[in-house]
C-alpha cells in the first residue's frame, strides 16, 4: 500500500478542541516562554489552521513555523504541522515534525499518529520489495515502530 493511500486514509486530523478541555490552549505558558509570545504563538496557530483549510499548505506551514519558533515548548504546533506534511505526502518532513513533537510531549496524540502512519506505510512497502527474497527485517522493524 502506498503512502498516499494511508496519508488520505488518515488524513483527518483531530481538531484540538476534541482533545482539550474546554477553553483551553494548544499548551500553557511555561516559564522560558512568556506569555505575550505564547499568545502570538498561538495567533500564528489559528491563522495555519485558517490557512490549511483554504488549502493554502504552504502559509499553514509558514504560520506553524512561525508559532515554533515563538512558543518552542508546545507540542501541538509541530505535530500538526507533521499532519500537514503527511497530506502532502512528505514523509521525511513529517516524521521529523512529529519527532519534534514527541520530544516535547511524548503522549501528543497527532505526533504517535502522524509517526505511527509513515512507519506503517514503510513496513508495507519493505514487506512488498521483500517478497520472495526472504528478507523482512526491514519491514518488522518499521512494523514495530508505527
């Protein structure tokens, strides 16, 4: 199975506020980032999210950058950004948004997701060039990963 075909499987992201409490942020201030930058932090957030929707990837992942490198301790800005790059069916760029991501919070939802997804669809295709040859280390071992 091709990677495009689990990428549009997949595709739908769940929105944040399904996984937060109400009223809530993407992730509170902490206390290396101050307040005033996590609030255009999360202004960059909203307007990747309007962005994405008008199908304009290319702002979403400006904005996402952007929102990064304002508030680098919230785990939600690269991962999404991960699922971004995972419709585009750019699988190095997100798994390494995603890695961000998980370093920062290794229980983000999207990240696991957005990971588990691109190793997956590398096991399938390693299983598929190892078919007949014996060889499915490879492919077990991506396997193991996603």
């Amino acid at each position: 199975m091709k990677l495009a075909v689990l990428a549009a499987v997949f595709s739908m992201t769940i929105p944040l506020a399904a996984e937060q409490p109400r009223g809530s942020r993407p992730q509170a201030a902490t206390a290396t980032t101050p307040p005033e930058k996590v609030a255009e932090a999360y202004n960059q957030f909203l307007l990747a999210h309007r962005l994405e929707e008008k199908d304009d990837d290319a702002g979403a992942i400006a904005a996402y950058k952007r929102a990064m490198e304002l508030d680098p301790n919230a785990a939600d800005i690269p991962a999404t950004r991960a699922g971004v790059y995972l419709r585009q069916n750019k699988a190095q760029e997100a798994m390494s948004a995603a890695e961000q991501a998980l370093k920062i919070a290794p229980a983000n939802r999207e990240g696991n997701r957005v990971l588990g997804t691109v190793y997956a669809a590398f096991a399938e295709a390693a299983r598929e060039n190892t078919r007949g040859r014996g060889n499915a280390s490879r492919a077990d071992d991506n396997l193991a990963k996603a």
